[in-house]
C-alpha cells in the first residue's frame, strides 16, 4: 500500500465541515507499549488503546488490538462484557452469514482470544483529562483511581432512555433491557403496559399476545414509528390495544388493583385522562448514549451522540468513538457495531 498516499487521504477527511488531523507526536505502537512497557505509572493504571465500553463495539475494538499485537484494555461497568447482546434472547436475524446465530455463541466468538487480565468490569468512568490522556474511574469497590493511555477508543453504546414520571422503581416496572422474549411465558392471561411506539415495542408487544397476554400500546405521538412488518401486524391483533396521541404521566401501586399497577395518561387532542390496571410497564421508547461525562471537552450532538469521521475519529487528537455512540437510531445494528469497533481500533494503532 501507498503510505504517503493513504495519509494524504485520511488527512482530508472531515467531521462537521472542519479537518480532523491525523499527526500524534507519539512514538511507535509496540507490544510493550507506546512510550514504554506496561507498568502502572504513579499509582495509576495505564493502556496503550483504552476502550471504554464492553459491547460489540468495545469487542471488536479489542480483538482487533490484539489481531494487531498491541495492549489494550477494556472498562466496562457492568459486572460482565456483551452490552446489549446480554439482553438478546432470540437468534439473531439481521446479521449477514450469522442469521440464526445465537446472541451468546456470537458474544462468545468477539471474546475468544481476548486476555481476562486486560478487562476492569464493574469499573465506571466518572470523568476525564483529555490534555493528560486520563479518565477517572470509581471501581466495583468503590476505589477512585485513574487510568492514563495514548489513544481512547469510546465505544459507550445505548442505554434505556428513562421515561420521566413517577413510580418507575415499583416492581413490575421495566426498561427496555428486560427480555419479553425470555420471560413472555410468566405474562399469559395477564395484562402488560408497553410504553412506546417503536420496533422493539411492538414487536415485544406481539411477543406478549403470542404468549396469551392483554397488551396496551401507548405512543405519545400520533403515529407508530415501528417498521409496518411490526406495526400492521400489531394494529391487527386482537390481543394488542394502541392507543396514540396519549402520554403516560404516572405509574402507582395500587392495593386491590388488579394486578398491582396503574398506569395514568391523558389522550393530547381531547385531554381525556385514562387510567389502566395492569400487571407489568414494560417502557421501551428509545436508549441514549449515556455521554454526559464527555460534555465540555467533546462535542456531543444533541441527541447524545458523538460526531466522527469515516474513520472513527473525534476532533480531539488520540480520541475516537464507534458503535451506538456514534448511530442515529435508525442505524443501530450489530454488524455496524462491530465493523466501526474494528475500524476505530485499526485508526488509532495505525494511522499518525
């Protein structure tokens, strides 16, 4: 390959109408680390590539650090990797030569080969030094400690996007993380609240019907943003009620209530005020980046996600970003996870 050529190209490429540069001042990647081997430095730990994030994404990043002979390591705060293929309970559908694929053979493959040293789980980032290429981390023991590296790699994913009333900690009540697939059974004959309007809340909504369960669909806005594949199929159902144009405003518990719950809404075009008894709230009307920690020092859209490259870089220098973190919503899916991870990793070890 043209070196000279392939820099030329790379130094042309834009993120929101500006240039992103492409020279570090850093030495070498090596196996035993950019600027020597890996030691903890002060007290601190440190990483050539730091990935924050242990998804698809985050994966993908790693194996391809290590297909590349460099160190790396893996912050991830929940006490395993596999982000929200540990919610997946079906196979797989979508994914081109994997259609069939279980989530966890597909979570088993992205770690085969990666080292279990190199992994910090239950670690969550709690803030950043960008000019001294540190992140600060509170550890599952509740130990406040930093870790430096040469480049980051954020592949920080989507979490469930919380809906803002009252009574969501009551049991019965769900986020979007909760598996209708797995647990359908336990709703037969039982009435479900799903609040949300999209792919994943209708087709959890038919996944409930199928099962024997009474499903309201409530969407605050006057139409479904479901795919029709999931829309006309719930519309048709018997089994399943969309009401639109109506906004869930409180879930309470209620002694003598049958099942426990009532969800109260309000219909916007006439304000009639509803309220429905059910057994579950299952809300699923989006995830989030959770980017909050990266305001005030990288640019986040409004919606939470961070501007890149075709390449996987930020505008700030030894930064990059891949997976959900970077996705409209509309373009979340797995294989684009996954090829953005490999990517961002292959830019941060070889390009300068």
């Amino acid at each position: 390959m043209d070196t000279d050529w392939t820099h030329r190209l790379l130094a042309d490429s834009s993120i929101a109408g500006g240039t992103a540069a492409v020279t570090d001042p850093l030495r070498p990647v090596t196996r035993d680390g950019l600027d020597g081997p890996d030691v903890p430095v002060d007290g601190m730990d440190r990483a050539d590539i730091l990935i924050v994030g242990g998804g698809p994404a985050g994966l993908a990043a790693a194996r391809t650090c290590e297909g590349l002979g460099v160190n790396y390591q893996i912050i991830e705060a929940a006490p395993e990797v596999g982000g929200q293929l540990l919610w997946t309970h079906t196979a797989i559908d979508d994914y081109l030569g994997l259609s069939g694929t279980s989530a966890t053979a597909l979570l088993d493959h992205l770690k085969d080969g990666l080292k279990p040293d190199w992994l910090r789980l239950g670690w969550r980032v709690t803030g950043a030094d960008p000019e001294r290429r540190r992140v600060f981390v509170t550890t599952s023991a509740g130990e406040r400690r930093s870790v430096s590296y040469q480049r980051l790699i954020l592949a920080i994913g989507a979490r469930p996007r919380p809906l803002p009333v009252p009574g969501l900690d009551l049991p019965g009540v769900h986020d979007a993380s909760f598996s209708l697939s797995r647990h359908a059974i336990e709703f037969a004959g039982r009435t479900v609240v799903i609040v949300g309007g999209g792919d994943r809340a209708l087709e959890g909504a038919l996944t409930l019907a199928r099962a024997g369960a009474r499903v309201h669909v409530l969407q605050r806005s006057a139409r479904l943003r479901a795919r029709p594949l999931f829309a006309d199929a719930a519309m048709a159902n018997r089994s399943v009620q969309v009401a639109l144009d109506t906004v869930v405003t409180a879930i309470r518990c209620e002694v003598g209530a049958a099942g426990g719950l009532i969800v109260e809404a309000f219909h916007q075009p006439t304000g009639q005020e509803v309220q429905i008894p059910c057994d579950a709230v299952v809300v699923r009307i989006g995830m989030d980046p959770p980017s909050e920690w990266l305001r005030g020092w990288l640019d986040v859209e409004p919606d939470g996600t961070l501007p890149v490259d075709g390449w996987g870089r930020t505008r700030h220098l030894a930064v990059y970003a891949c997976g959900d973190a970077v996705v409209p919503a509309f373009g979340r899916r797995l294989q684009t996870a996954i090829g953005q991870g490999m990517l961002a990793a292959r830019t941060a070890v070889m390009v300068r």
